[in-house]
C-alpha cells in the first residue's frame, strides 16, 4: 500500500475492502463489501465499513476523492454497476485504482470469473469517464513472473 496510496489524498473509498488491510493502512479510508461478515469486522476493529448490495453504493455522489478496487475486479461477473456507481461517488478529478493478479494468481482462485491484462482492464473501464494515467507492475513487470508468482499483480491509475 506504500506505493499505491501516495496518489491518494483525501477521503478514499476502499471497495471490496474484505477484513480491512487498506482501511488500517490508510487514515481516511472508507470501506465496503457485500460480505457483512466482513463489514463487522472491519467495524469492530475500529474502521468505517458498510455493507452493499452490489448495485448502489450507500453514499451521495462525489463523496470520495479517491477510491480502490484492489483484486475484486476480477472476481465480478459483470463489472458495469461498480464502475458506474465508483464514476458517480468519485469527486473531478478524483484516482481511481484498480488492482488484479496476473495470469498464476488469477489461476489459483477458482471464484475468479474473468482474467484481466492491461489492455482489457483499459477497454472494460473506457466508457466510464476515467481517463487512464499509469501501470505499475509489482514487484515489477515480467511476463515470466505474471505466469509463475501467484502474488503478482497490477495497478492501474484513473481520473475522473
């Protein structure tokens, strides 16, 4: 989180935030998830976490100066109501980061339902109003890595 929040400031809403690593990590951090299991634990340690029911977000449009979607893209059937439900709560010019395994991580959870490259990612977000400004490749960018090292990922920046 180190490299991906520094082009985060304001408040940040942490989408799919699970049991709460990116709401510990950084201070103005909203977080949610369909899972309530998840929202109560991250409420009972103390972060801010609602529940959603994958199709609206609980909160006004232009809420949030940032937001991230860290390895929850590639787990959703259809993407559409939370690209257009993050586009609605992101403020201009807010960031918006996306975060997906490469080809070993993706093959190793079965709940994945579709394999995101850059190109596809770009495509998938394009008729949202995110201008598209960077990819980071972490630990750094290697097909070799993407197909061997199940920790591999990739983040992509976006404007609105």
């Amino acid at each position: 989180y180190p490299t991906i929040s520094k082009h985060f400031s304001g408040k940040v809403l942490d989408i799919g935030c699970g049991i709460g690593d990116f709401l510990s990590f950084y201070e103005d951090a909203t977080g949610i998830d369909i899972n309530k299991h998840n929202v109560s634990y991250c409420c009972a340690n103390g972060h801010n976490a609602f529940t959603y029911n994958s199709l609206n977000f609980p909160f006004d449009s232009e809420s949030f100066d940032g937001a991230l979607l860290d390895n929850v893209i590639e787990h959703i059937e259809d993407p559409s109501s939370i690209l257009s439900e993050t586009s609605r709560v992101l403020r201009k010019n807010g960031v918006f980061i996306i975060g997906f395994p490469g080809l070993k991580g993706y093959e190793t959870d079965k709940d994945h339902k579709h394999f995101y490259d850059t190109q596809k990612l770009l495509k998938t977000t394009n008729n949202y109003g995110f201008k598209h400004l960077w990819v980071k490749h972490f630990p750094f960018k290697s097909n070799f890595l993407s197909k061997t090292m199940s920790q591999y990922n990739i983040y992509a920046a976006f404007k609105k």
